[in-house]
C-alpha cells in the first residue's frame, strides 16, 4: 500500500485525505494547529456558493482597489508599501485579465461539481454541519450593480449554473427580515450554506475511521523528493524528526508557496485576509429578525449564513497585507454597521470577530496536480471559494494520485474538466 503524506488539516487538506482513503492508500495528514479547521477554515463566510463564481481578475477590480487605497474600512484594502512578492503576484493579475471569463465558466463548472462529493460524503459520514439548502440571494442596490450581475449571470449559465433575476418585491418575499431600498437582485435556488469548521472536524474524524493517521501539532518545516521518496522533516514538542513516503500532497493554505519552493516548483499564492463576525443571536427577538436565507451583498463585498438557530455569520472584505492576521477594529466595525442597518432587529451585544488567510492564485484557479518531480502534487490556492471548491479539487487530486502511484486504485469517474497544474 502506497504512503502519501498530506501537509495541511484545512478543508481543502481533510477532504485531499479523505479521498485518498476512499482510494486505498496509506494517508498521513500533518497540521501544526492542535485540532482540524482552526485557521482560514474556522469561522469563513460559510456559503457554497457556485453563485459566488465570477473570478476577480477584472479591471475594476484594480480600479477599486486604487480608489479604495486610503481608506481603512474599504471592501479592498491594498497596503501600498512594495513587495517583490505582491508586485510579482499583481503582475500575474493582470496578466489574466485576458482569461475572466474562461476562468469564471471553469470555476462554476468546478463549484457544481463540488456539491456532489461535498453532500454525499456528509451524508455518508453523519456530519452535521449547520447545512442549509435555502439558496443565496445577491442584492444590489443601483443599476450598474444589477447590470453587470446580470453579465455574470451570462458567464455562470454558460458553466451550468442557472440564477434568476428578482425585484425588490420578490426579494423581501425570499427573505422578509431584510431592510433598506435595493434596485433588485440574483437569486440562486440551487447554492446552500454550512459550517466549515463543523465539516472539516467531522470528515477528519470520518478519515481517522478509515485509516488516515492525523497528526497535530506538527509543523512541517521541510520537504523533500527524489523521485523515488518524499522527506517529510517536522517539529513537535520542541522534537524534529522525519518521516518518509511515496508521495506528498501540498495543501498547506499560504505556506504552500514556500513548500512548493523547497520542491522545484512556483506556487504563486498571495494571503489575501478576510474577516467575519458571528453574532450570537441570545434572544428570541434576535432569532426571529435574523435572516435564515444567505446574502451576498455585492457593493460591500459580504456574505451571510445562518448557523443553526442562534448564530448569525458575516463576513467578507479583502486585504492585500502580507501574512499580517491581526483583527483590526476599522475593518470588523464595517460588518457590524451592516448588520445593523440591514438586520434592525438583532441585538449585536455578543459578536465575536475572526480573521483568516485566504491562500489566492492570481488566475483566482487553485492549483490542482502534480509538480515538476515524481510523487509532488498540489491541491492549493482556493481563495475566496476553499469551502465551495474544496471536494471536487480533493478528488481530482486523489485521482491523480492514484492514476500516478497506484494504477489499480485509479479509473474513477473524472467529476470535472481539470485545473491546470
């Protein structure tokens, strides 16, 4: 039986774990937190969200980020101090601009096929996540807002993906506890909401009953392979020691890019923070003026889900700010303010606010597949959509594997055209 080493027990790490088991192979998983999910996977926006598919490789994109440079409670916030590594993964930015849309088709095709792995292994497993399939409502509060949603909309049908336009009418009716004047909005019946870090615990505990050996509390400070053999070299309890294996998978969020290093290859991956607040909804009152369908507000850039009967989660924003995960009070005040205005009646007395790492490609595609020597694979640099998108890249990445090491393993039915390596 072949061992294949797995560095990363974040969503994207746990399910690549899972789907090796499924697969026959010997699984080890590092993670240098104590637990699964305790880093980008812990508290995000908490939408699958196919809906969410347009990639940011965009003109205005820059444009917004200009406009927005001085201003600490922006949607997008660039630090403008220089950096070769910024400067180089903007220059790549740009550069696939050119391929927006081909980028958001595939991403959509990708994020449809996601729900099929992602809804049967919970269902397989007994995981209870918090799953809502309520859909997701866009909102949009001027013309030019719903104008473009209405071109995007263009892009996702051409991936597979169908979304309706809905009046301000039709939008209270979908969600009545919703306040203020929009100009309309998107409605996608087919997208649901859940709670990652519930998920990423309960199929790390369903690997660990398949086999898959979870170590915490290991970092990974070093990796190796010659082609034959892959070093994996780690330290716990101020200890290092070494391990070896037939292959390595690298899942590891933002310290992909310096592992990929180590192996030869370029991964370019920028940390692009987002922030959250979940709002724990104490009162009855609170409960009943929350929304249970999820939001994505577009001129804002956040999102919302429902978790459960007394959890409400925002969360959204993105900052250009190196591996910097500070929780900045002018960037969390922005997601209470909207809750405020958007949600009148619930109590925002008890908030907790978190901010994560999302680990970002300039083409906005992870990076699905083998490196440059035998036994290398990545599944790494979801960004904004690690939760949507993280099944159905473990499982391209699991056939790959087994296609490469274990021939007698591989054949399974492809879940999507591949992501360029």
């Amino acid at each position: 039986m072949k061992r294949i080493a797995v560095i990363g027990g974040g969503i994207t790490g746990v399910t690549t774990a899972y789907a090796l088991s499924r697969r026959g192979f010997a699984v080890t998983l590092f993670e240098k937190a104590r637990y699964a999910a305790m880093e980008t996977s812990f508290a995000n926006g908490g939408q699958l969200s196919a809906s969410n598919a347009e990639v940011w490789t965009h003109v205005s994109t820059l444009l917004k980020g200009l406009k927005w440079m001085l201003r600490s409670d922006a949607p997008l916030l660039v630090n403008p101090r220089p950096s070769w590594h910024k400067i180089s993964w903007f220059a790549q930015f740009i550069a696939n601009i050119p391929h927006y849309e081909r980028n958001t088709i595939e991403t959509a095709k990708l994020a449809i096929a996601a729900r099929e792995h992602l809804f049967a292994w919970a269902e397989e497993e007994g995981i209870d996540f918090d799953h809502r399939r309520e859909g997701i409502l866009h909102i949009y509060r001027d013309k030019a807002g719903f104008d473009h949603a209405g071109r995007v909309s263009g892009l996702l049908a051409r991936g597979g993906l169908p979304r309706r336009a809905v009046t301000p009418e039709e939008m209270r009716c979908i969600e009545p506890t919703l306040a203020g004047s929009y100009y309309g909005g998107y409605f996608t019946e087919s997208d649901s909401t859940g709670d990652i870090h519930k998920y990423t615990q309960g199929l790390a505990r369903a690997a660990q009953r398949r086999g898959v050996e979870c170590l915490f509390g290991q970092d990974v400070r070093s990796v190796q392979a010659d082609g034959s053999q892959a070093r994996v070299r780690v330290l716990a309890d101020g200890v290092f020691s070494t391990q070896v294996f037939d292959g390595v998978v690298v899942c590891a969020g933002i310290a992909s890019r310096d592992l990929a290093a180590q192996l030869g290859d370029r991964v370019n991956i920028y940390p692009v923070k987002g922030y959250s607040i979940t709002v724990n909804l104490q009162d009855e009152s609170s409960q009943r003026a929350a929304p249970t369908v999820s939001l994505l507000d577009d001129a804002t850039k956040l999102v919302t889900s429902r978790l459960g009967p007394d959890r409400f989660r925002v969360a959204g924003t993105a900052e250009f700010n190196g591996a910097n995960k500070d929780i900045r009070a002018d960037r969390i005040k922005p997601l209470v303010d909207w809750v405020q205005q958007c949600f009148p009646g619930v109590s925002t007395r008890s908030v907790v606010p978190w901010a994560g790492l999302r680990p970002m490609m300039p083409s906005m595609l992870p990076r699905v597949g083998r490196g440059r020597r035998p036994g290398v694979f990545y599944n790494t640099g979801h960004g904004h959509l690690g939760w949507t998108l993280s099944a159905v890249t473990a499982d391209m990445v699991a056939e790959e594997v087994a296609r490469t090491l274990q021939p007698q393993a591989a054949g399974r039915r492809a879940p999507a055209s591949p992501v360029p390596a």
